[in-house]
C-alpha cells in the first residue's frame, strides 16, 4: 500500500498542474486566459468596470479539518467572496485564490479546495481563472472574486433612505445554529439537524439575487457575514440612518435546534455570521422582484440605531482580533 | 510608558478604519468605491477586460521580519503582482489584500505594510482598493493585481516564434545576492552591499517597460520570479521553441559581491529569483523602444531547450514545496 503523494512528493508545478486539470472541468469564457501564464484575462462584457473583494479563510479561525471537507472547505471560501459581488449588485464572473499549505498536505486535499471553488463559483455563474500556492505552517485559502456590473450602478451600503423598507433574502441563523452543533458533538443531534451542520460548512447564498434586487431598483444592499445585526449596523452607518425592524420568527429548522439546544434561537437568527443572506432597501412603493424569496424586516428611519419592536439593540458581531 | 497597542487590542473594525486612513493617502481613480463596502468597483477605462493575478506571501518562506521591515514587505507584496501584470503588457490599476496575522502583532506593522503597498502601488501607477484582515498563527499577506489591456493584446508566454530576439529588462541576480549576504549575516558586507540588501526586501521591477515592450510588438513576455533560466524554460515551453543564449556578464553589484563571498555570480544570475526583471522577445527587425534599458539575451530557436554558448543548461528554478 501506497501513501498518498503529499504536496512535497510532487512539487510545485505539478501541482498547478494537476489543479489546472480541475479547474478546466469548470466552464471557461471563451476568449480568457487563465491558469499557466503570469496573469488571468477576464472579459467583463461590454462595461469596463470591475468589481473586486477578497477574503481570506484560515484553518483553526474560519474552518476545522476534522468538521468540513476540502470540497467543503472550498466552496466556502468561494461563497464568501461571491456573496460579496451580490451584495454590489454584480455579476459574478470569475475568482483566483491563493492557497498555502503546509508540505505534508495531501494533494488530493488541495484538488478537493479546487473542487469545491470551481463548483461553488460555477453555482454563481462564475469560472476559477488563475491563483497562486504556497508552502505554509497551516492552511490558507485566499479568495478574489471578480464581478461585472453591465452597466448598472453598484449598490451601496450608503444608499438607504428614510421610508425605504428593509428586506432579507436567504437563510438566516442556519451557519450558527450548525455551529453550535458541532461545538457541542452530539451524533444524534448532528445527525437530526444535518442540514445546519451542512450550511455551516458549506454556505448557499442566494445567488442571482443580488443582481434581480440591483435590477429592481434597491438602494443599499449588505451580505450578511458577520450577523444580521452588525451588518445591517453597517448599512445604518454609512446611510446616516436607522432602523424600526420585528422581532424575527426563526424558521422550523433553527428553531427545532435551538429547542433540543435549550437556547434562544433569536442569538443565531441577529448575531449570527456566515450565511450570507442579502439585507436591502428598496424605496417606498417600489416592489422587490416576485421571484426573490424574501421576508420584510422593517422600515429605514431618521432616527439613528437599530429598534427591534420599539427597543434599541446592544451591537452583537464577530471581530476577528478580540473575539474568542 | 504604554506598550505599543495590537491587533487584539484595537479589534478588526479599527484597525480596518487605521489601514482605510492610510490607503487613502495615496491617489484614489475618481468614481472608484474602496474600502468600506462589500466590494471595490475600479474602473478599467475603456477596455472591459481584466488582468488579475495573486500571489501569497509567507512570513518564513517569502520574508523574515528580522531581515524586512512591515513596510518593505508591503513593497514586496505588492511588485510581485504587479511585475505579472506588466508581463502581460497590462497597465497597473489596482491592489487588493489579504493581510492575516496572530493578534499580538502591532498595529503599526500591519499599517506599515499598508503603507509599503500603497507606495509600491503608485510607483507602478496603481492604487490599493480594498482588501481583507485575519487573525493566524502567522503571518501572510495575499495581494491580488488588477490591469488594464487599453485595447491591446495581452502577451502571452506562448506566443515566442523561431528567429524572434530575446531580451531583458531589468536587474538579475540582485535579490539572490541579496539574500546571500543576508544568510550569511556579515555586518562589513551587509554594509559594503546594502543596494543587494535592499533589493532583496524590495523588489524594483521596471515599471512601465512591460506595457512599452508590449506597444512596441512584444511576442511573449514573462517576469523572473523563480529564476531566469526556469522562467525562461516557462516561454519556451508554451511557446514550443527552445533559444540560443550567451554567457550573461554580470553587471558591478552582484560581481563585487561574487567576489567578497567567493562565489560564482552566474548562479545568481540564472537561478536567483525574486527580482522581476522582464524578459521578453521581439520579431527579427522590430526594435525595442529606445527608452527602456535592456539587454539581448539571444534568440528563439525550433531545437529545444536552452543553449548557453552552444551547451543545453540544466533546470534551475525554485520549487515552493520541494525547495529548502
């Protein structure tokens, strides 16, 4: 029996190699050119800009080996990075990512990143064109993903209006309820709830949606990363506005969680991250496109905070450097 | 007396508003949206294709903070993107960043490697967009380059043919001697060389010549990051060529330093990465444009392989995972 090659069996090059072959089961544009010269030529269309963000996953901070797979591990840093391209109202249309490993990572792991990312970017409609490895102490994957915007406005954070109504789009809760979960390793309760635990591992943005709203005519849009709450604090801040929402009712599966939990499911639903569900404003009279599955959240106000049901909320986030 | 504050002590929002302050000190395109909203949008001009290209580097394997300041690895950072941008013929326009670090690192250092960036950036014509932050065990900065094309072709590293001219531009050797004067840590020496020092922890890749050589009618293009001789083999492979070459003289700087550590400059000169030089081949009867300083290598031959005077030259490259 035969180890399986790690990255210093075969070096560098054949890994580029090898995660090329991957890469190139995706759909490629034709006309670009990608992994295996100095840089990726992406065509955005017919409008010359681009929209850009990147995010960086680290093993032990953003991911568990021992919780999500390399495939999931992939799509995950993909959907972060899309979601952000939602949120601007753009359209996803290619990602390069920097992976770093330590020398005795399987390559059959790294191959399963590439997967992950080329799969979870082809959900969106994008392609994987380009990226970088490196020999590292921990796992890393570092993805840019890069959005067109067809001539469109980008949607801000900064464009909400008083009277606008808020709106959600995706799941909400569901990346923390699974959290929780696997923190606290019960098999049968990660067995019954397998679906959280899967979106905490693997999120599902609500791809498409981002450009249907944009389309519609919203105003300010965020993806939610850090929970619900911070996130929408964001878009109050940079609008120079505030908000009347309602109490949220969590869904049957969050609060079927938080009932064999014995917690309060409305943590999760407000203060949750990683889902990446949309949080937007249209302006009053405007309607949100009927094929975007949404809920209302409230009303955009003058007065400055967040009210859920009349009551000022505490801030209620994840900061990288100061939280556990 | 106060101890210098850190990352865990500021949180990430903070320190996101201190590097957000200090990018914007550079020059920032009109109409462009950075830092503070999901996403950059960053306009191309007129051209709606995108070059993009990342790459990670490493504290331990790509810098040593006892040998480069926060703020040279910022600079590094970011020639590394933008000399690959160049070798495609692409105008620099603008940097995103990954920057991860432990949360007892100072906050000055990681705004020091902003301000590394933002100056590497401009040197080339380009401005930092947006970027990411982490928390790790180590610390790595992932940038990722975006150009424009302006309407031309990009140049490809398979599009050198038989009888086209070799050249290039640009310092070889310099950060390989650099680096070792470094190890062996001589303070005499270190002095007595200190423009190889500096060369290694801030690469000067020939901003601008990329673009001009490319104007001029360029056939292939690449930049020397791993070493002239593997990099030169990544042109000729994709291209399905092979080239004649002379016997390289090296220039007054890395011949001093041969000298004082008794070795042969030739190795550095062929082997030694990380300095960015471009190398690039014309069409016979094409000249290069007057004002960029270049050298002839030789010429582009159907036998392949690579001929320095008249004998085949072995592989000699750099392999991130195999490599020491």
């Amino acid at each position: 029996m035969t180890a399986e090659p790690t990255l210093a069996d075969v070096g560098e090059f054949a890994l580029i190699a090898r995660i090329a072959e991957v890469v190139g089961v995706g759909p490629v544009a034709v006309g670009d050119i990608g992994v295996g010269d100095d840089a990726a030529v992406i065509s955005l269309g017919r409008d010359p800009r681009v929209v850009a963000t990147t995010d960086v996953l680290i093993e032990g901070r953003h991911f568990r080996r021992d919780w999500s797979s390399a495939y999931d591990i992939g799509r995950k840093a993909a959907a972060a990075n899309l979601a952000d391209l939602e949120a601007m109202g753009a359209r996803p249309v290619s990602l390069l990512v920097a992976f770093a490993a330590p020398a005795t990572t399987p390559v059959g792991f790294a191959v399963d990143v590439a997967r992950g990312l080329v799969d979870e970017a082809a959900s969106a409609g994008a392609v994987v064109s380009g990226g970088d490895t490196a020999r590292a102490d921990s796992i890393s994957v570092t993805v840019t993903a890069l959005g067109a915007l067809d001539g469109r406005a980008p949607v801000l954070r900064s464009g909400a209006r008083v009277a606008d109504a808020l709106y959600v789009t995706g799941t909400l809760g569901w990346s923390a309820a699974g959290l929780a979960l696997l923190e606290l390793d019960d098999p049968l309760l990660i067995e019954r709830h397998r679906a959280l635990i899967d979106a905490h591992c693997q999120a599902r943005p609500p791809y498409g949606y981002g450009v249907a709203v944009a389309v519609a005519g919203a105003t300010a849009m965020i993806d939610v990363s850090d929970g619900l709450l911070a996130d929408l604090q964001h878009v109050l801040t940079a609008s120079g506005v505030g908000a009347d929402v309602a109490a949220l009712a969590s869904d049957e599966m969050v609060a079927a969680a938080a009932r064999d939990l014995g917690v309060d499911p409305s943590v999760w639903m407000w203060g949750g991250g990683e889902d990446h569900a949309l949080v937007f404003t249209m302006p009053p009279g405007v309607t949100p496109p009927a094929h975007v599955a949404l809920r209302t959240l409230g009303t955009i106000t003058a007065a400055p905070g967040i009210r859920i049901d009349g009551v000022l909320a505490e801030p209620l986030g994840f900061d990288h450097f100061v939280a556990t």
